[in-house]
C-alpha cells in the first residue's frame, strides 16, 4: 500500500502541468471592459504632450502637403483640464481638409478605450489568441450595432492583454453616419499602448499610411501621432505648462511635440 501510494505520487509529479483553460469569451470581454472604465478614469487625471503630424504624398512617395500640431494636455484653472497648443504652423495641404469627424476621431477614436459603459454598442466578435508584438493577447474585431447622428465609432480589431485584461494594440478607422453628398474618407490607422506607471496601458502612438479614394480623385496620405510625458496630476504634483514656443528666426528648434489623435482627412 505505501509503494502503490509512493507511485502514484512520483507519477503525478511527473505529469506535465497543463495550461489553465482561458476564461470564456463574454468573460474576457466583461473583465477587459471594467479595466478600461478604470482606466478612462485614470487618464484623466494625467497630463501629457501631443503630437499630430499629417502628409499628403504624391506618387513617389514624397510629401508635398503638411498638417502639424504640437499641444500640452494640462490642468488650468480650477483643475479644469484644458489643452495649450505650443506649436501650429500654417497648414500645407492642397487636397484633403480636416473636418469636425476628424476631429472627433483625432480625440475619442484613435486612442480607442472599450468601457463597461460603451460595450453594449458594440457587436464584438472573438477571434482567437494571437500576440501583440510579443505580448500574448486575446483577439477581438469590433464594430457599432446601430450608429447615432454626431457619433463616431471604432470599427477593426483589437488586442487584449491576457494577463492585464486590457487593450494594447487598435487595428482599424473611424466611422459614423455622414450627410448626404458628404465625400469625407477616413484612413486606417493602428494605436499601440504602452504600461504606464505599472498600472495601465496608455496610447502612446498611431500610425497611417493610406490611400483615401475620393469621388473624383485619391489621395495617398502617412499621418503619426505621439502621446509623451504622461504624468499624474495631484495635490502633490507640480505641472508643466509647456515650453514657449521658439521663435523661428532664432535659429533655436521648437519644443518637443505633444501628442493628440490623429484626425482623418476629408475632401477639400
């Protein structure tokens, strides 16, 4: 009886340890969106740098049209949060134009946060495992059920972390009900997160390079967004308000870009 009891024993040590089962996909989905409740309420509480850069490109690849903007995401008076633009020079571009969906995209869209609160607007799908670089994530495409007049949505895919439960990679556009006779198009884009004082993944950079194929022409555009310097605004903290920007006949460069989302191109 006490060798049985040893063998069994020795045999089961020796066993390989199976992976634990993933949670079932309405799980992953209703843990991932509390996460992001939490952290949309986190971000808040942060300021940053943004940077907006958007080219129009002619068939060889070279840009022959720009859009930029620097701005600090801060706190002014009363603790209101409050964006200061440092840096805006004239725009260039010839064939697109930036409309009030850019713009909403440039803020809400790109920088793609799924809370408990929004998650019923959405149809989600599961797709299986698969890695965000090198960070092992569950995959899910994404679009509105229904859309509303004035809203903008995300419609693509995104990446959960399957250990954080939180989104760390976006792959996809904005979308939204147009007027009639509107020819806006919207480029595809993908937002990648970084952690952010060990806690959440904070959008850190977005990526075109499209075409937008318009009535009457197309137009290759590459647009990048930066978010820099998170820093969690309290009681404690001191803020940045941002450096003067430089005067370009000093010869000095301007300060470093702060990030805001990119905004998608209509026709001009």
């Amino acid at each position: 009886m006490k060798q049985w009891m040893i063998f069994v024993a020795l045999a089961a040590a020796a066993a390989p340890l199976l992976p634990a089962a993933d949670p079932s996909p309405d799980e992953i989905i209703r843990r991932f969106a509390a996460k992001e409740s939490e952290f949309r309420k986190a971000r808040e509480s942060y300021t940053y740098k943004q940077l907006v850069k958007m080219e129009e490109l002619d068939a060889g690849g070279r840009a022959t049209g720009k859009w930029e903007i620097n701005s600090d995401i801060i706190f002014g008076a009363n603790n209101q949060r409050t964006e200061k633009v440092t840096y805006a020079p004239p725009i260039t571009l010839h064939n697109v134009i930036l409309t009030p969906q850019d713009e909403q995209d440039l803020r809400n869209v790109q920088p793609f946060v799924l809370t408990s609160e929004d998650v019923g607007k959405y149809d989600i799908q599961y797709m299986g495992r698969q890695n965000a670089d090198e960070i092992p994530c569950y995959l899910f495409s994404v679009k509105p059920k229904t859309m509303l007049k004035g809203e903008r949505y995300f419609e693509g895919q995104i990446w959960v972390d399957d250990r954080d439960f939180q989104i760390v990679k976006t792959f996809g556009k904005g979308v939204g009900l147009l007027k009639k006779g509107e020819d806006n198009q919207f480029p595809r884009f993908e937002t990648y997160r970084e952690q952010i004082d060990g806690k959440y993944w904070f959008p850190t950079y977005t990526h075109a390079d499209d075409v937008l194929h318009f009535k009457d022409n197309s137009q290759h555009i590459r647009m990048v967004v930066k978010y820099q310097d998170y820093k969690r605004f309290g009681a404690e903290s001191s803020i940045t308000f941002g450096d003067e920007v430089a005067d370009p006949s000093s010869g000095s460069k301007p300060a470093a870009p702060a990030l805001a989302p990119p905004l998608a191109p209509g026709r001009r």
